[in-house]
C-alpha cells in the first residue's frame, strides 16, 4: 500500500478535517446536524480520495472527484458565511485553506495527465 502521509496535500486536507470538525462544534444546533455534518463528511470523504489517488497508477478521475468535493465544500462554507454560522476570519481562513489545497490538487492533476495518465 503507497504511503500518503508524506504528501501535503494530505496533510493540509488533513488539517482542513480537523479545522471543520472543532468548527462545526460551535455550530448552533439547527445547524449543526445538517450543514456540519456535510461539512464533517466532504472533509473526510476528500481523505479518502486522497489516499485512494496515491495508491493508484491512474490518479486523474479520482482526483476530478477531489476537485468536485472541493467545489461543493467552498459552496457550503460560503453557505454558512452567508447563514452568519461562521464569523469573516473564520469564513476567510477556511476559504484560504481551500484554496491552498486547490492549487496543490490542480498541480497533481497536471502531473498525472503529463505523466502517462489518460485524459
């Protein structure tokens, strides 16, 4: 089994999963089950695509599917922005967090087609 550890995307996804979980928290309650738990599930669901990627020779799909969960968690976190769930720091970081992971899976994903992976 490829190690994944070592990769910082994973360990910047990794720390995104933690930041959501000790957010959703302080959720209040008529949000907490809904929109956190999505949250708490797409944060954990891009682990695992992260780890499913490392350990295949054709990386390029799953990691589109990274990209779409990455869409989907922006979307919702703007939805919580929106909601007032999440203060303007928070919202902020959390966005900029994203987008760090963004660029790094963009950077992947190039590697992968220019490296022998279909398209």
């Amino acid at each position: 089994m490829a190690r994944y550890q070592h990769l910082p995307i994973f360990q910047a996804a990794y720390d995104l999963n933690i930041e959501i979980h000790h957010r959703v928290d302080s959720f209040p309650r008529v949000h907490r089950y809904a929109m956190g738990e999505r949250l708490k599930n797409l944060t954990m669901d891009f682990l695992d695509l992260m780890v499913q990627a490392n350990s295949k020779v054709d990386k390029f799909e799953i990691l589109e599917k990274s990209e779409f969960i990455l869409e989907k968690l922006k979307i919702y976190i703007r939805t919580c922005f929106d909601l007032k769930i999440l203060g303007c720091n928070v919202f902020e970081f959390l966005v900029r967090k994203i987008e760090g992971i963004c660029e790094q899976l963009n950077k992947w994903k190039k590697w992968s087609s220019e490296n022998g992976s279909p398209c």
